[in-house]
C-alpha cells in the first residue's frame, strides 16, 4: 500500500511547488544503486494556481486535458456544468472517478494528475448542505491511488479550506517547506497548529520540515534557530534545498534539473538526489538495505 504525502505551508512564498515538482520528480525517477527497485509516483496537483500541471504538461496538452474535464476537480465535483462561484455544488454520487481516467503519464515512474483555475470554486464556495459526499469522494480517490502507487505527493494550496481538510486526513505525512528568513518559526507553529485542528483521532499525518532557498554554504541565523528548538529539531530533514537557478526552470515538461545542463545544475542536481534519499527513507519509500 503506497504512502501519501503532503506538501502545505499555511505561509505563502516557501516554495511548497517547487518542492513537490522536484521532489516527486526525482523520487520517480530515481533508483539508488543499493535499492531492489524504484518507486511508482503520482503528483497530484491540489492548488487552483496549477503551477505543477504547468511544469509537467504542455499547455496544448494541458488544455485538451482541462476541457475534457480530466483534472483533479472531476474527483470533488459533478457535474462539473454547475459550479458556482458562491456555492459549493455537492455530488450525487460518492463514486469519484478512476485515478487511471485522470493520471497523466509523463516519463520514467511518474503521473501527474492536473489542477485547474476551476477548482476556486471549492476552494472558495460555502455550502448550506453536508459535504460529507465529497470527502467520500476523495478519500477512496486516495484509496486507489495508494492501490497503484508506491508513492502519492499532494501539492496542495496554503489556505484553510475543504481541499486542505481533506488533503491532510488522507496524508501518513506532510511536509512543510521553509524558507529560513524572519518570522519562519510563526509559520511552522501556524501550519503544526492547523494540522492539529483537521486531526481526526489520536494520531495524524507525520510532519517534516524542509528548509528551502537555503544558503549553498553554512546555516542562516533563523535555520540554526529553529534547528535548536527542542519542538521543531527532529522534525528538520538534515539536508536543505538550496538556491539554485535550475529549481525555477522547469516548464511544460522540459528544462528538469535532472536534464538540464546549466551553469551549476550538477551541484544542484547532487542536492535534490541528497533530499529525495533523505525523505524516501523518512517515510518508508526507500527499498534498499
């Protein structure tokens, strides 16, 4: 049974993209040598901006995918004619659609299923009836996809909403990305806070803290800081995702850090391969000794 993970902030501007683009992209892709075997991944694209579905699909692709009703929407709404901006609409059926009819294959061992614009509409709409059919729908969504894949990463938007609920009640783990500057402790504190409301039992999703943008050398101040926090140290990946140009590049498909050829994409290329083993034997994904 594959594990899921999300990627939220409830802070805009860490990077929580970036993050899942790179992040799922390298764990899909890569096989360590002392590994029997590689994983299968799905990134599902959680967030109305649809940077992901952008970075992954060709927008001619993107946009035949969109008018076909084939993006993440399908799961929480239909019909998907009766959205409405005040409104949340709420399914006749519990029944979502197949993971295979959405999932978008996009090289190596990893699938992508696509966002869109549409989904504010959830994010956004209030409804005066239970919403209990579309958190059905997305919790055996979630059902089948930990069925088909080793591993399932959730790019999800930073506002409380109906899609952070239920992103966070299907996830083992969630991880927060960080950018170490003023004020990084208040939104860890925020994002563990809010994880805690949306908890349902005892226990809830696994959290881990990733510094992102972080110095190629050296600790910043606000790092060292939050790293001696007897709350957030062992939350903390040893390693950082640092500032390298090449995880800003990847557009429709191309110009991956790990195909890219640019000035310093071979040290940024080692720091993502050093982050993605980390994580993968965090929470149990990596299949070797």
């Amino acid at each position: 049974m594959g594990k899921v993970v999300t990627v939220m902030n409830m802070k805009g501007g860490v990077g929580k993209t970036t993050v899942a683009i790179h992040l799922g992209g390298a764990l899909g892709k890569y096989k360590w040598a002392k590994e029997t075997r590689g994983r299968s991944v799905l990134l599902i694209d959680y967030d109305p901006q649809f940077n992901l579905s952008q970075a992954y699909i060709s927008a001619k692709n993107y946009f035949s995918l969109e008018s076909n009703k084939k993006t993440i929407l399908s799961v929480l709404q239909e019909p998907l004619t009766a959205l409405d901006p005040y409104k949340l609409q709420v399914p006749g059926t519990s029944t979502p659609p197949s993971v295979n009819d959405l999932a978008v294959g996009i090289g190596g061992y990893v699938d992508v299923v696509p966002s869109t614009l549409d989904l504010m509409y959830v994010a956004l709409g209030r409804s005066d009836v239970s919403v209990k059919v579309i958190e059905a729908r997305f919790e055996k969504f979630m059902q089948e996809c930990r069925e088909e894949y080793d591993l399932v990463i959730i790019d999800c938007h930073p506002a409380g909403s109906l899609m952070t609920k239920t992103a966070l009640l299907n996830s083992d783990h969630v991880l927060i990305p960080v950018v170490p500057e003023r004020y990084a402790v208040r939104g860890i504190g925020l994002m563990l806070d809010f994880m805690g409301s949306k908890q349902q039992g005892k226990t809830g999703p696994t959290p881990h803290i990733l510094f992102n943008k972080a110095p190629r050398v050296g600790q910043s101040p606000q790092e060292i800081e939050i790293r001696a926090s007897k709350t957030y140290s062992n939350l903390c990946l040893v390693n950082t995702m640092k500032k390298y140009k090449a995880y800003s590049d990847p557009e429709e498909g191309k110009n991956f850090i790990w195909t890219s050829g640019k000035a310093y994409s071979t040290e940024a290329r080692q720091n993502l391969w050093s982050i993605s083993l980390e994580f993968a034997k965090r929470i149990g994904v990596y299949y070797g000794p």
